[in-house]
C-alpha cells in the first residue's frame, strides 16, 4: 500500500494545481495573455526580419511584405503549455532547488519553440498556403509536445530522483 502513496500524491497534488492554476489565472495570469501574446508575435517578426523578410506585426497578426499571414491567438501564445510543463514539475518528486532552476529553463524552451513554430506557419502561409491549417493541426502540434515530452523526461530520468529512489526499492525486495 505504501508504494501507492507516491502515485496519490503526485495525483492529489495535480489536482490541487489545476485548481490554483484557474483560480490564478482568473484573477491575475488572464491580463498576462495580451503581453504574452504581443512578445511571441513580435518575436516571430524579429526572427523573419532576422532571415531577411519584410515582415511587420499588426495586434495579434504577422505581415509579410504587407500581406496577413498568421494571427496569433491567445490559445497559440504557449502559457497553457508552459503551465502544464511546470505542473507537472512541480507535482513530481524532486529537490526545490532542481526545480527552480528547471521550470525557468523549461518555460524558455517552450516559448523559443513557440516563437519558431509561429515563424514557421508564417513562412509557410507565405509559400503554401494550402498547407497552414494542416501543419498548424498537427506537424506543429506534434513537435511542440515532444519537446514538452522530452523536457518532462529529462526531468524524470536525470534530475527527479525518481531513479535512485526506483533503484533503492528494488534494492529493498
């Protein structure tokens, strides 16, 4: 029973996160969406102005040479993404240290991802546009989960402790 309590844990405590994150984001993170939105759009038209396109922000869309390319949700800003990576970071076992150090790093990842992903579906509305909506459903999709995926067990393996704690059980049987 006692290597059950480990796996409640971890559950009630995500619950518990959820909770805090809707609360949060009702009374304070909602008013973040904007600047977050704004800073990965503008971002994306630093990174196409870098690789020599003509490229402009207006609000929450990405103009090239003039022309409406990608518009940039609040859902496509990353937040939730970035929520979800710290969550489940914070929920896991682990060294506060470790994790403090870690949610950042993640967090950056996430949003330099998402900043690549908008300049990507931007250059691909310019060239094939038949293609956006497909590559913004799943190519993209897929991609920005497995880096989150591989920043969570990165996490696991190497920096949770969740190995010398397996090893020290199995040890123990």
């Amino acid at each position: 029973m006692k290597e059950y309590l480990h796996i409640l844990r971890f559950l009630l405590f995500t619950f518990g996160l959820c909770l805090c994150w809707f609360i949060l984001y009702d009374f304070w993170l909602s008013s973040l969406e904007d600047q977050l939105t704004f800073k990965v759009v503008n971002a994306s038209v630093a990174l196409l102005s870098a690789l020599g396109y003509n490229a402009k922000a207006s609000d929450y869309m990405i103009q090239i040479d003039g022309a409406d390319m990608v518009f940039v949700y609040h859902a496509c800003n990353g937040m939730i993404l970035m929520a979800l990576f710290s969550g489940f970071v914070i929920a896991f076992p682990g060294q506060w240290k470790l994790k403090l150090l870690y949610i950042p790093f993640g967090i950056l990842v996430i949003n330099i991802v998402n900043v690549l992903r908008v300049t990507a579906l931007a250059i691909n509305a310019q060239y094939y546009s038949h293609t956006v909506e497909f590559n913004h459903k799943y190519t993209f999709t897929i991609i920005v989960y497995a880096v989150i995926f591989a920043l969570w067990m990165l996490w696991v393996k190497r920096f949770s402790g969740l190995n010398k704690y397996v090893s020290e059980q199995t040890s123990k049987a």
